[in-house]
C-alpha cells in the first residue's frame, strides 16, 4: 500500500506536506517523518535475562482470574484471546530465549 502513495508531497489524510523545503547537498528531498524501527527480540532479551524483570513480565500468566472481575487488562476476553492465538508461538519464543541465554 505505501507503494502506491511514494510519489505524493502532500498526507492523503491530513494534508500536511511530507519534505521540508531544504534538499540535501545531493539534491534529495529530507522527510519530515521518519520511522524508526526498534527490532523487539533483543529488547525483550534483556528483559527475560534480569530474574526480577522477567517474573514482573510473566505475571499475567500466573495470576489469572477465576471469576468475571476484570483488574488487570490480562483478563480481559481480547487478550485471553491473543494468548490462545499465539501461545505457540510465545513457547518456542521463550524457549530459544533460555537457550541463547
């Protein structure tokens, strides 16, 4: 989709003009926006290294609730649906963490 969009110098939702009026000493045009991409394993890497870390990031695996009351957005039907979706996926996860580290 954003193929389609690459050639525009205004946003097709607000408006607003994507380059700067500057071009670089090579003549290209400088983006206002640009997005910076974080990849997530070796951040959630060193979370699960650190003991203290990683029991506070699996406490919504192990305190789960039995009756309807919702405290924590763990217990809420979308993210119970998100774990049964992706439980695999979290495991081999987890697991190839334990193996690395």
């Amino acid at each position: 989709m954003w193929k389609d969009t690459v050639e525009f110098e205004k946003c097709t939702i607000c408006g607003a003009e994507r380059w700067f009026t500057r071009k670089t000493v090579r003549g290209k045009k400088i983006p206002k926006k640009v997005l910076i991409y974080f990849p997530i394993g070796p951040r959630l890497q060193r979370l699960y290294a650190t003991k203290n870390v990683a029991e506070h990031m699996t406490w919504h695996h192990e305190h789960q609730r039995t009756d309807n009351f919702m405290e924590h957005p763990s217990d809420g039907k979308a993210w119970k649906h998100f774990d049964t979706m992706f439980r695999l996926r979290s495991v081999s996860f987890l697991s190839s963490l334990v193996m690395c580290g």
